[in-house]
C-alpha cells in the first residue's frame, strides 16, 4: 500500500510552521513572516510550536538548522536548550547556525529541522569529534546515513596564521575524518551544504581548494579538461554567503550514505536541463542527487541561480527574473523524477537584497507556489550580479 505524505501549514501573527510528513520521517520548517522588535520572544514562541511538534511524533532530530544574526545565536540556542530540556527532548544534539538576517529586518529568520522517528533497525545516535557533538547517524536497509553539523577547519594556535584556502581545504579533512572514523568515507557524502564567509572575495579560491580535495580523494580523477563533466559524480552542494561564529572561513553540514552490498537504497546524481554541470566552469558539484529506498524518494537540489547553459549570470540587474528563472531552472530538473515544486518539503530562499522579497512573493503567486516550506534570509551569492539563490529538498513517496 502506498504510503502518504502529509504536509500542513500553521499560521501566527509572526511566523509559519511548515511539516511534512512520511511515515517515520518528519520535516520543520519555521519561518519569520512579520517583523518583531522583540527577537527573543518571537524565537522562544516560535521554537515552543516547533518543539511540540517533535514531541508528539516521538521522534530524535538529525538535522537542526538555525537562520539569524551571530550576535543572536547565543541567546536563541540558550533558549532553545531550557525548552527542549522542559519537554524531555535531548538538547546536545549538534546544531548549525548560520549568518542570515532576515529579509523583514529582525534578527531572526528560521529554523529547519529533521526528525527521525526510530525503530529496533533504525537507532540514532550522536557522532563525537574531539568530546564535541560533530552530527547524527542512523543505519536502516542496509546501509549507514550521516548528517554532519557545522564541520570547520581547526581553530589556529594563538600566533599561527591559516589562509583561506587551507582552512577550507581542512574543512573538508575533517569530514573525511569523521566519516573514516564510522567506517564511511567522502566518496559517500551526496550532499554539502557550506556557508562562506566574504565569498565574494574568495570564491574562486574556494573552489580551487575543493578541487584539490576531490582529486585527492578520487572524486575528479586525474583529467584536466571538463569534457566528461556530466559523468563525473559529486554531491549535490550549496556555495552560498555567511559567517560562523568560530569566524573562520568556512563552516559546511554534509549528508552521507555509506551502503552495505546487500542495501536497496538507490542513489543517482540529477545533471539537468537548463543548467548543465557546473564542473564545466570550475566548481565541483551536481545539479541535485536523488537518494530512494523502499518508502520514498528525496531530492536534493543544490544551490540555484540564474545561470545559462554555458555557466553565464543572465537577467542581470533584473530580480524578478533572475527569481523566475531560478525556479524554472529547478522546477524542469526536479520534472525529470516526476516531481514538482509543490513536493518540496525544505528549501532556503537566498536574497542579496532584502526588498527583492516581494518580487518573489509575486513570482511565487504566478507559479501557484506561494505556500512552499521555505526561510528567507539574506546572504551575497558567489557572483556579484546574483541577486538571488535557492536550495531545496523535495520528498514524495513510493
């Protein structure tokens, strides 16, 4: 029998709470809608909804992503950790918070949490790394899923200076270390989400770093040219703005399935129609990995903007445009496994400019997707010229 998804919306004055539902597997989205003076309290009210709802399904958090100003993540994380302990739910479980004011002008934009609901084959339990809570996994179908949180490179020793390009080249080491330590490894990881500090500055740079990475560890091979790119295989990746509050360059989550010979779940990258692999101009990634078992499918759409088949910022100075053809860019590669936008069960909206928000919401109305689970913050795109960007994840079932 083929098993529903349920996916409602609950509104307040301030802010929506989005869930989606499959059988063991929960989604949250949190999202600001109206600006409050008072952050705390819009937060504390915000996270009490959300924690309910992990509550009454049962279920353990494997993924739990904050959205505000740095100078908030303090407070809010505090407050998050008194509630979850009133309600008997764990409270060091790993978190990422990431730089990304809202568009409405608070100090708080959202929250994104995934919940797992476990069984006798399906524990989660928390990786450590160096006595600091690194991320969750589970094993279920034969085969081993990871969600890392907030993976950096090393703090320096006092007087010792890193460059950039080291310490994102570090960055992705440490994943590798902690995935080798659970008997994975980073040919396993089929999606990053990595949040760049000045990226305008230093994209390229980044970009280098990750190339030498992958081509250490066997992703890129040995080939120079980027003529085979679209048989390449690399996770699905976000490349977008924001700071962390180690303030060093670079702070990535990374989601990785390690499976056994006799494991039915199906992994295969999306390469797209109106954008082809980005490999071709340099960075190392897929349009989006699909990940399917036995009860449904997932989506993972990395990081979108308005670019052409050759790689090329177009709509230039246009937002509105730039908005739309993002969304038709994901909406015809999500069509490929018959799935649309309405399917999405999480998404990040990136705005380079706060007052583009409306352009969206108008965008959103005239592709009849007003009401998709999303967080609006505000972040700098890798290019100059973008103006906007999208993530997403998309669940339907079997």
């Amino acid at each position: 029998m083929e098993m529903m998804i349920k996916r409602s919306i609950e509104e307040y004055p301030s802010f929506k709470i989005f869930i989606t539902s499959l059988h063991h597997q929960l989604y949250i989205t949190a999202s600001v809608t109206k600006y409050e003076a008072d952050a705390e309290r819009l937060a504390e009210e915000m996270y009490r909804r959300v924690a309910d709802h992990i509550a009454a399904f049962s279920g353990q958090i494997i993924l739990e992503r904050c959205f505000g100003k740095m100078d908030f993540r303090t407070q809010l994380l505090a407050n998050r950790s008194d509630l979850f302990r009133r309600l008997n739910i764990e409270t060091d479980t790993p978190v990422t918070y990431v730089e990304g004011a809202s568009c409405l002008g608070g100090r708080f934009s959202g929250i994104q949490i995934r919940v797992l609901k476990t069984t006798p084959t399906a524990q989660v339990r928390t990786m450590m790394s160096e006595g600091i809570s690194k991320g969750r996994m589970w094993k279920t179908d034969g085969s081993t899923f990871f969600l890392l949180h907030d993976i950096r490179g090393e703090v320096a020793h006092s007087g010792e200076h890193r460059d950039r390009k080291t310490q994102s080249e570090m960055m992705f080491r440490q994943a590798e270390k902690i995935l080798h330590a659970e008997g994975a490894a980073y040919q396993d990881v089929v999606r990053t989400w990595i949040y760049i500090s000045d990226i305008l500055d230093w994209y390229d740079d980044f970009n280098v770093s990750r190339n030498k990475f992958f081509s250490e560890y066997g992703l890129l091979g040995n080939a120079e040219h980027r003529g085979e790119a679209e048989q390449k295989y690399f996770p699905a990746s976000t490349g977008i703005g924001g700071r962390n509050s180690a303030n060093l360059p670079a702070t990535m989550d990374v989601f990785a399935v390690h499976r056994s010979p006799e494991s039915s779940v199906q992994i295969r990258p999306l390469y797209g129609r109106k954008q082809r692999s980005p490999y071709r101009y340099g960075s190392a990634f897929s349009r989006a990995m699909v990940v399917e078992d036995a009860e449904s499918k997932m989506i993972f759409v990395s990081g979108t903007a308005s670019i052409d088949e050759e790689g090329k910022s177009v709509f230039i100075g246009d937002a509105e445009a730039q908005i739309r053809h993002a969304l038709q860019v994901v909406s015809a590669l999500v069509a490929e496994e018959n799935a649309t936008l309405h399917d999405l069960c999480e998404t990040t909206l990136f705005f380079k400019r706060s007052e583009d928000v409306t352009l969206y919401h108008k965008v959103a109305e005239q592709l009849g997707i007003t009401n998709i689970p999303s967080v609006n913050v505000i972040a700098d795109v890798c290019r100059d010229e973008l103006l906007f960007e999208l993530d997403a994840a998309l669940l339907l079932a079997k």
